[in-house]
C-alpha cells in the first residue's frame, strides 16, 4: 500500500507544479501582450519636428563632409 500512497504524492505534486507552470506562464503571456502594445502604441507616434531638423542637418553634414573628401 505504501507505492501507491507514494505514487498518489508525486501526481499531486506534479500538479502542483503544472499550477504554478500555468500561472507563470500566464504572467509571461501578460506580461508579452503589454509590452507589446506599448511599443506599437510609441511606434505609431510621430517623430517630433526638432529631430526632424537635427537628422536633416546631420545628413547635410554628412553630404558635405563626403563632398569635401571627395575632391
């Protein structure tokens, strides 16, 4: 009798650990689907007009830097 009250102890520990598996698992899930509505949320935004302008004078510098190696 002592295996199978062994035996009926270990399935419950499995199940435990399923439950905990389970509930780790859906915190992971969670956790997944807000972050990536956050990044989807600020990709969809624009980019401010200042950077704009800085990344514009950048390339311009860039130009004219390769320009002046150039020649």
């Amino acid at each position: 009798m002592v295996p199978s009250v062994r035996k009926k102890s270990n399935q419950l520990s499995g199940i435990q650990l399923m439950s905990k598996d389970n509930k780790t698992s859906n915190v992971m899930r969670q956790i997944d689907e807000n972050l990536r509505r956050v990044y989807f949320e600020n990709n969809e935004e624009d980019i401010p007009d200042r950077f704009k302008e800085l990344l514009a004078k950048l390339k311009n510098q860039d130009g004219t830097s390769e320009r002046d190696s150039d020649g």
